[in-house]
C-alpha cells in the first residue's frame, strides 16, 4: 500500500516509516523541519530514511491548505499516519499560536485530504494529556476528557472531535492514538529523558518538578510503534446498534475509536531518574522544584481496549529501556 506519514523527521514519525518501508509498503514522509528543537537530529533522522528506496520526503507544513491539497491529489495514498504536530505542554503556555496552525488547521488540512481522497483509514496521534484534571487510575477511554489544564491537551481533545465528525459526515475510518510518555533512542530533546542525561554526564543539576512526587507512564518507542502498525490494519467500522447513552465516548456509531498506546505500568518519577543514574554509572544533581502550569501529578494507561483489538501489550522494561536509551545518547552525541 502507499501511506502518507505527517511529521516524518520526528521520533515517532521515523521510526512509523521506517518499519513501514521494511514490510514492504511505500511511504512518503511529510515535515516541516521547525526549529522547536535541533534540526539537525531531525535530518539525521531522515538520513537513516534514505536507504528505503520506498520512501519519500516532502518538505511541507501542515498548515499549507493548498500544498497538502495538492499532495492528497497527486499521491493516491490508501492510508495516512497523522503524527505531526506541534508538541510541548510547556511550550504551549508560551506559544499558543504555534498549536492554532499545526494542531488545528495541520488536523483539518489532513482530514479534508483523506475524505476528498477516499483514504481506506486516518490513524492520527493524540495525547494522554487530554485526560487532565481527572484523577481515577488508570486513566480509560471509556472516561470523560473535557478538563484538559494546557492548551496542547486541548488542541489533542480538539482532534479527536474533528476526526468524529469526519467520520461521522463521510465515513471516513480513523483511530486516535492517546500517547503515554514516549521515550527511547532518537527521542525529542525537549523532553526529560535527553535533558536528564545531558546535565548529568556535565554535572549540572537536573530540574525536578513537585519535588519529585510525580510519576509516568514512561513507554519505549518500539512498543509505541508495534502498536501503530498493529492498529493500523485494524480499520474501525460503523456500528448502528452503538448510542451516547449506552456506548463509550473511545467508540461511536460512526467509523471511529481511540485507545491509550501506554506500557500500563506508572513509574514514579525518582525511580525513572534512578535507573539513568544507574545506566550512566553517576549520581545526579537534584534541583528540586514546585509542580509547574500544565503538568499532571500521574499518567496510567488503561490498555485492555488496544490489547482486545489487536493482541498487543508494550513488552519493554524499564530499566533495560533506559539503557538502550542511555547507549544510544553516548553513541549519536559522541559522550
């Protein structure tokens, strides 16, 4: 099949490509390159790409009403992965405008495409962060989640209503993915796991936020991404008998679901950063600090649906998944 991946030069974009063009498929990979963190990790992501002689980058922003109209048009793509986006939670208490274009208008630029083109299924990227204030573990699709506390949650509750109508209007088939903490090799810069080990191996101190007491559901990349390519042969079907007062607010009478992508095993925070300690073979420096605006205290994913759909529960362990991660940093970093 031909797919259109969003947000290809990203940790999770690449990686979504990279085992697509492995099983065969072609793939062209869409960026836009920003520079909301190093661009040159972004390429470098992209030249582990150009070996695949079935993929493909375009170098386009999603919010280009007119480029990615005329890239739907020209492709005859069958299925699209949705991972771009502007990421962030902190970064959105700064910048909110950034999350209008990518998150919103890249959302509905990518859902006019794939119902003017007859895509077989959208799989886009949600959050975990949609789930906000609430509070019961572990956190559950069939759960409310209209109390997000950032306006990048907000942006991702906002996805997954655009994509129901869509799916609702035209029967277009599409399935959010609520990402839980993804880390790994080629992860983003901007997220603790790079900047723990960077300031360790300097001997600096690391921030850590509501002194600590905080904890994730901390998932290796891989596990993500099996569950990506499992999920996408899953393509959600209508279901006449489904209503509000009887279904789940993760399905729908419309072609259209949602499942947690978590490894469903919560990490306190201490320990997560206890297991770089002990990878890197140093103690880190501690600077500890109150809870910021956005953040959440816990992240659980309940993963039962994703596992009833397609036979899959994240495999890695967390201790032997900072490692690689810790191998990898010394090795592409040159430490």
């Amino acid at each position: 099949m031909k797919y259109l991946v969003t947000g290809a030069a990203g940790f999770i974009g690449a990686r979504v490509s990279e085992r697509l063009c492995a099983a065969g498929h072609s793939v062209v990979g869409i960026d836009n390159l920003n520079d909301y963190y190093d661009v040159n990790l972004k390429q470098a992501r992209l030249a582990r790409l150009a070996s695949q002689d079935k993929f493909r980058f375009i170098e386009l922003d999603l919010a280009d009403r007119t480029g990615i109209a005329e890239l739907f048009a020209g492709e005859g793509f069958t299925r699209v992965i949705h991972l771009g986006a502007q990421a962030g939670v902190r970064y959105s208490i700064d910048n909110p405008l950034a999350y209008a274009d990518s998150n919103l208008i890249g959302q509905l630029t990518i859902l006019e495409g794939c119902r003017h083109h007859k895509i077989e299924h959208l799989v886009y990227a949600s959050s975990s962060s949609v789930y906000g204030l609430n509070q019961k573990m572990p956190f559950s699709t069939a759960d409310s989640v209209d109390h997000p506390i950032s306006l990048y949650a907000a942006t991702k509750k906002a996805n997954e209503l655009m994509a129901h109508t869509y799916s609702h209007l035209y029967g277009l088939p599409t399935t959010g993915l609520r990402f839980f903490t993804v880390y790994g090799p080629w992860g983003r810069p901007d997220m603790a796991p790079i900047k723990f080990v960077r300031a360790i191996l300097k001997g600096e101190a690391i921030d850590v936020y509501n002194h600590g007491n905080l904890s994730r559901d901390f998932t290796y990349i891989d596990d993500i991404v099996e569950g990506i390519m499992r999920i996408q042969d899953a393509v959600p079907a209508a279901d006449v008998n489904w209503t509000v007062e009887t279904g789940t607010p993760g399905t729908s009478s419309a072609p259209y679901k949602v499942f947690n992508i978590g490894n469903g095993s919560p990490v306190p925070l201490m320990d997560f950063i206890a297991a770089i300690e002990a990878a890197l073979g140093v103690e880190a420096i501690k600077n500890m600090l109150p809870m910021q605006p956005g953040d959440v205290h816990a992240t659980w994913a309940d993963t039962e649906d994703l596992f009833k759909t397609v036979g899959y529960k994240p495999q890695m362990d967390i201790k032997q998944g900072v490692q690689q991660f810790v191998d990898w940093y010394r090795d592409y970093y040159s430490v």
